[in-house]
C-alpha cells in the first residue's frame, strides 16, 4: 500500500513480503542488507526485530522482521525466510519514530494473524514502552 500527495510528490508506503534475509542477520550491521545507512536494531522478543534507519535517499525506512511459519512450509522456514515489512514515510513530517515503529509493529501483529502462522509468533500490538529509541 502506498499513499501519495500529488501536490507534493510526498508519500507513505507498508509493504509485506518474504524477507531475503534469514532472521538471525545481524540487521544493524550496514553491509549485511544494504538498504539502511546506519542502521538501528531493536529486539523486541526471540520472534520480532525492529530495523530503522534512511536510505541513501534520506528517507526514513522502518522494518519489521517476524519469524512467521506460513501454513503448508517446512519447519525451519520461519527462521530462513521470515515475514518481512517496511513502513516508509515522507508524507507526515511531524510523526516520531517510536510512532513509525508503533504502527509498523501493529501492521506486523495483523498481518501475522491473517496470514495464520503455525509458530504463533508473539507480536506486541504496539512498542514496549520499556525499549528506548535512539
């Protein structure tokens, strides 16, 4: 799903799909996705990871990494190609990252319960408030 203002070429996009990389990537070394500069990594449980950072482009990009086994897989799947989301934004200039990854991270709880994952990842409905963004 993406959201543009016309006037303005700003937009806002969430997009889910199965991540390239296995969870157990060390997501906030720079090298290892490639699509984040500088990226933070935020482990909520043993079955969710929060990466945020910008591109190249400055734009802010949030991601979500959920070990999510989709019905019908192998064991093993969940771990070696998990759910994957990312939440991009350059239409709401006044929305604060703890906001960004509250959302993204109530998308990831939807999309886990939708698509019915055998593993019933525990997914928050929103950010702990115990975890410190930087």
């Amino acid at each position: 799903m993406i959201r543009t203002d016309i006037s303005t070429g700003m937009r806002i996009g969430l997009t889910y799909k199965p991540s390239p990389f296995p969870f157990d990537t060390a997501f906030d070394k720079e090298s290892e996705t490639g699509i984040v500069l500088k990226p933070r990594l935020t482990q909520i449980n043993s079955d969710v990871k929060l990466v945020y950072g910008a591109d190249e482009y400055r734009e802010a990009r949030y991601q979500v990494y959920v070990q999510c086994r989709i019905p019908g897989t192998p064991s093993g799947q969940e771990r070696e190609v998990p759910l994957a989301g990312e939440l991009t934004d350059t239409l709401t200039a006044g929305v604060n990252v703890r906001d960004h990854l509250t959302l993204l991270l109530h998308s990831a709880r939807v999309m886990a319960n939708t698509l019915d994952c055998q593993n019933k990842p525990v997914v928050p409905p929103a950010l702990p408030a115990s975890i410190t963004i930087s």
